[in-house]
C-alpha cells in the first residue's frame, strides 16, 4: 500500500498496488476531513506515456474493420517510437508522486522494442505498469511479463479471433484482463446485445466503455446522441448484476449522470486532464489529454522543461479554466465541471443547466 500526502492541496491518496484500488480523502482542515473534494494534485498521479510513435502492426485497415476508428491515426501518422531513456526520464520525474503509468501511442505497446526493460524500470521506480494491446501478435511470453509487472492489461474489442486468443492467454497467465470498447453509434447495439445476453468473456475483469471521439480517424456521424433512446437503455443497463466490473472514461460521466440519478458520486470522476493525469507524446510533450493530439493546444516541450514546470504552466491552467468555470448553475456542477472541452460536441448532457467558456 502506497500513501501520498499532497501539502499543497491539503489531502492525502491511498493506492494499494496488489489490486488496483485507489482512495483519495477530501480536503483536510485541522486534520480532518472536510467531505469536499480536492480540485487537483501538485502532481499528475497518472501519466499516460505514448511509447509507440507508429503501429507496428499497420492496423489501420483492421481498425476500420472492427469499427473502431483510431484517435490516434496509427496508421497514417509514423514516427519514431519513444526512446527507453526518455522514458526512464520521465520515471526519474515521477518516482513517488505518481502510482501509475498507462502505456499507449501509436500502436500497441506490447510491439516496442524495449517492452520488457520499460515494464521492469516502470516497477524498480515505484510504479505500476497498464496497457492496452489489440492482441495481435500477442504471446504466452508477452503474458508472463504482464503477469510479473503489470497491474492489469486491456484487450481493445476488435471483434477478431485475436481478441479472444490474447484475453484467453493473459487469463490463463493469472493477468487482471479488462476489455476495452468504444461506444459509438456503431457499436452500440452490440454492447447493448452483450450485456443482456452476458456475451463477454467469461473470467474478465472488467469492460471498460470508452466514448467515441470525432478525433483523429474518429467520424463525427459515429458520435452518440442523447435523444437516442439506445443511449438511455444502455446507460440504464450498465446499473445491472454481471460477472464482471464495470466502467467508463470520464467522456462518459455526464451521460452517467444523466441516466443513473441514483449512482454513488463517490463512484464517478469526472475527466481528469490536467487535474490528476497527463499525456506525454512519443517526441516528449506533455498535453492534458491524449485527446488534444492533432494540433495541441496546450503542449509543453518536456526537453525543456520538466514534468512538474509542465503541469505548473500556463497552458495547462489555461486548460483547468474550464473546469473551474463550466456550468456554474448545475446541482451536478462538482460531479461534471461542463464534460470534455477538447471536443464539447460528445458531451451528452440534457440538464438544460449546461454553460461553457469557449477553450
């Protein structure tokens, strides 16, 4: 168990690393907790590191066809993958601040070529190592690693032979597997069919829902809408009993809100970008969110400057301004801070109460 006390924002974090559980305390005056939520932290206890600068596996063509439209364009963007010096630079920076690093970019990162030293520095730093793979080329050798560094793996549902073999493998590895799944308006009568049906794999750890995005490869028609009344049966649907956990990006949360009035706030956060967790590129820049990849609008250079001057920068408070001053009037304000403002459009919100700054 891990234990973190954050004197600037006056808290403290508990992340157990055998299992994955985290709790954050509210606001301490006195030594007691107050019961209000602390803001952010004075730095990032998540870091997603995009290790992979290309798509070893050129999945762009399969992405296509299993429906999932890459945020990222893999497959048309190609340049190099992130060095393991630079990487372990940013362990050196992160080493008793951060809990966890998820591991992403271009590709799968299971496909760098220093994967093994990356998940073995990750751990002689203090730090847990996650990822998500595609499954493709994915080994009994690759499952062992996990197993021995990993906290949990993800498997995208790319609806392919693949997918079943490598959830298969890292489950038979004793590997905490979760699938992850992009909902969108093509997706969505699957995942609907899926949860009535309990048509998952069996020994999974969890489905994790992430909301489609028009971002990179990412389409504008294949956006939810709040009026389909699918949106309001899945989201009614995921309050069930399954074998399995269940969760959501915090893209989702306002939907979440929208549609389950009875859910714990205690359960739900809401996007973290630039409040508990930031994005590092291949080539060293650190953005808010992975999301903000076309033409970032809050970078910052991490060859000259470092982690905790990037997350003290202007352009990422320029970023939190949003969430400081969204939707003032809402009784939901401190469970949504106004939803996602790289791409407000995914915002599912029907409260009427919704009013946002112009990023």
């Amino acid at each position: 168990m891990r234990t973190r006390m954050d004197h600037k924002y006056r808290y403290f974090s508990l992340f157990d690393e055998r299992n994955g559980k985290y709790l954050r305390s509210g606001i301490l005056e006195k030594g007691k907790d107050t019961g209000v939520d602390p803001f952010m932290s004075s730095f990032p206890e998540l870091l997603d590191v995009g290790i992979m600068g290309h798509c070893a596996h050129g999945l762009s063509g399969r992405c296509a066809l299993s429906g999932v439209q890459c945020y990222q364009t893999g497959g048309a963007k190609t340049e190099p993958n992130m060095s393991l010096a630079d990487y372990c630079s940013i362990l050196e920076q992160s080493q008793g601040n951060v809990y966890q690093i998820a591991l992403g970019g271009r590709g799968d990162p299971d496909m760098h070529e220093a994967f093994e030293e990356i998940l073995k520095e990750t751990r002689a730093h203090g730090i847990v190592p996650n990822f998500t793979t595609s499954g493709m080329g994915f080994s009994a050798g690759k499952a062992e690693l996990c197993k021995r560094y990993c906290g949990a793996v993800a498997v995208s549902w790319y609806r392919a032979p693949y997918t079943y073999t490598a959830i298969r493998t890292l489950l038979d590895a004793g590997v905490k597997t979760n699938i992850h799944y992009v909902l969108g308006d093509n997706s969505i009568d699957e995942a609907i069919r899926l949860l009535q049906d309990k048509g998952f794999p069996v020994g999974i750890n969890a489905v994790v829902f992430l909301l489609h995005k028009p971002v990179g490869a990412g389409q504008v028609s294949n956006m939810l809408r709040l009026d389909d009344p699918r949106v309001r049966q899945f989201f009614e649907l995921v309050g069930g009993q399954y074998p399995f956990r269940i969760g959501f990006d915090s893209c989702s949360i306002p939907a979440l809100i929208q549609f389950n009035p009875g859910l714990a706030n205690e359960s739900v956060d809401t996007c973290e970008g630039a409040r508990w967790s930031a994005y590092i590129t291949p080539d060293m820049h650190m953005l808010p969110c992975s999301f903000d990849n076309a033409s970032p609008r809050w970078a910052v250079d991490l060859r000259t400057h470092t982690i905790q001057e990037a997350w003290d920068s202007p352009a990422f408070e320029a970023f939190r301004a949003h969430f400081r001053t969204s939707c003032p009037d809402c009784p939901q304000r401190a469970n949504c801070m106004g939803g996602c403002p790289i791409v407000p459009d995914i915002v599912l919100c029907g409260s009427g109460q919704r009013q946002t700054k112009a990023s």
